[in-house]
C-alpha cells in the first residue's frame, strides 16, 4: 500500500488538506481505512491549536470519530476485530484515509447502517452511556435532565435514558427552534437555560422534587441554577462546559440540596479504562444499537477536503445532530 495519505492538518494559519505518512498500528492498535468522520466540538480546539489549553503543534492530524474498514490489527488485538470488519470508533487522527486507535475504542458497525451515520455515534455512546449509566447511577423510573440536550451527546442521552427505561426526562437549550425539536422527539420539557428562574419549570414538571440525575454540558454560571433543579440526594454530572469552564458555586445550596457532583472526560482515562467503558456500553446497548434504536440526526455532510467549510458551520452554532466528512 501507499506510504502517503491525504489529512487534515494543523498548517499555521488553520486547518489544511496535505499529505501525511499512512500510520503504523501499534501492538494494541487497529488501523481503518476511513470511510467517514464526524465532528465534535473539541475539534474547534485542536482546529486553532489548542486541546483546552494544550499546544497542538504544527502537521497534527485533526479528528476524534470515524468508520470505515480495518486494514491492519496490532499483534495484541484481540480475536474479535479483525481484517476487513466495519467498525466505527474514536480516536486521534480521524480526518485522514487511515486511523489508528486502541482496539478499545473500536466498535463494531450495526448492520444495515450507513457509514456515515456509523461515524456520528461512538464518542456520543461512549460519552452518555458512561455519564448516565455508570457516573449517574440511571435507572428505571428515574427522572433526567440533560444540559445542553440539542447536542449529538444530548440527543444521545434521550434515546439511551428511554433504553434504560427512565421516567421523566427533560433538557434544555438556549434555541426556541431547538427546543421545539426536542419535544418533537420526545423529550418531556424543553427549556431555555438562559431564562432567569428556569429551574421552576424542572421543579413544577417533576412535582416539586427536581431531577434524579442531571447531565451537564453547560456548567460556567448555570451552576446554581441547576442545583436548583435537581432533587435532593440527586447526581449531577458534569460532561461539557459549553456555558463556561468557571462559575460562582453556592455551597450553601449544594448542601441543602445533598447533591453529588461528579466530572466526567476522557483525557485523563487509561486505555484500560476506556476498554472497560466500552464494553459495559456494549453489554448495555448492544441490542437497541443493532435494532437502530440508537441513531443521531446528521445535519450535513461535506468532502474531506472541506473541512474548514465544515468546522466553520460548527462553530455557528446552528446545525442540529452531527456534521459528517466524507472521504470515500
């Protein structure tokens, strides 16, 4: 095969198509010929050379989600991923004809699905299965509020909660728009994180309690307000900082309200812990995945070679489910 493949790389002045070396997979590595990628928002960081405030230096090949074909597997991979297997998965290097990641982050493609959709949904099952699952402690009859719901991993949880049979759930987003498609979709209320006093709508559609758990992908200054919200010995989780990474913190209120707060991210996670991840959201949702019962919207697809195009419409903050890049 070619030693040379076309990527998306950090140039000085942005993102750039060029040619990168085809990447080796390590011992534990898989190596996918990359049908298609998605975007996530920490894309816009490593995109203006920054991972949350880590340099990423020049010739960095941008991207964390992708599917396609397994092209070559380490000698410490397990039997179960294999050459010429559809797979969808996570990990650095995802804007280019080939990635490579631990086989952990490795999932094998539904049947019947398109590659393009496939490539939407490993960081979202990943991401909310942990959050909810096993951080939130989610079970049936529980009730949710999703921060930030109108995101992939938003619109993700909402599917995954129905999967793990809770009650009530609800989520918000700052878009009129946006909310109206959430009820659309199913969820119990929408409401606008913004608008003073909107922890009154939780606490009035849920009987006055609050919410069992609260998935946060806001935090910044809605904090309080989201203690506000969530029931008394409730979890909140925080997943995101899309509202900010520091706010005012009334601890006076944390401790009426007995509520455990948990974050949550990757970057700081083994190999090893991210296999174990993977696997329980497998043995989890293995089933409604296979049924299609776990699918995201994709807003809009553009060529490998229009990503800046691309991360451009990202950071406009107008698209609703995820924005894929195709590159066969």
């Amino acid at each position: 095969m070619a030693s040379m493949m076309r990527a998306i790389v950090l140039g000085a002045d942005g993102p750039v198509l060029a040619e990168a070396p085809v990447p080796r997979p390590g011992p534990a590595e898989v190596r996918v010929r990359v049908h298609a990628c998605a975007l996530n928002r920490a894309d816009l960081y490593m995109a203006e050379g920054r991972r949350h405030g880590e340099a990423g230096g020049p010739g960095t090949v941008l991207g964390l989600e992708w599917a396609g074909v397994v092209d070559a597997v380490g000698s410490e991979v397990p039997g179960h991923v294999r050459a010429g297997q559809r797979v969808m998965g996570s990990g650095r290097g995802a804007f280019a004809d080939y990635a490579v990641a631990d086989w952990g982050r490795v999932l094998p493609m539904p049947d019947g699905i398109e590659t393009a959709q496939a490539a939407a949904l490993p960081i979202a099952l990943q991401t909310m299965h942990d959050a909810l699952a096993t951080h939130g402690g989610l079970r049936a009859g529980m009730s949710l509020l999703i921060h930030g719901a109108s995101t992939a991993v938003g619109l993700m949880g909402l599917q995954i909660a129905r999967c793990l049979n809770a009650g009530w759930v609800g989520g918000s987003s700052t878009s009129a728009a946006k909310r109206q498609r959430l009820l659309e979709l199913g969820m119990d209320l929408a409401v606008d994180p913004s608008a003073a006093g909107w922890s009154r709508q939780v606490l009035a559609a849920t009987a006055g309690k609050g919410a069992d758990v609260v998935v946060d992908m806001l935090s910044g200054p809605m904090i309080n307000e989201t203690l506000a919200a969530t029931a008394i010995e409730g979890h909140i989780v925080n997943v995101g900082r899309l509202a900010g990474r520091t706010g005012s913190f009334d601890f006076d209120l944390h401790a009426l309200r007995r509520v455990r707060y948990s974050g949550v991210t990757f970057r700081t996670r083994t190999p090893e812990e991210v296999r174990w991840i993977t696997a329980r959201m497998l043995h989890d949702l293995r089933e409604p995945l296979d049924e299609g019962k776990l699918r995201l919207p994709v807003d809009r697809g553009f060529a490998l070679e229009q990503c800046a195009q691309a991360l451009a419409y990202m950071r406009a903050n107008g698209h609703f489910g995820k924005i894929i890049l195709r590159v066969v």
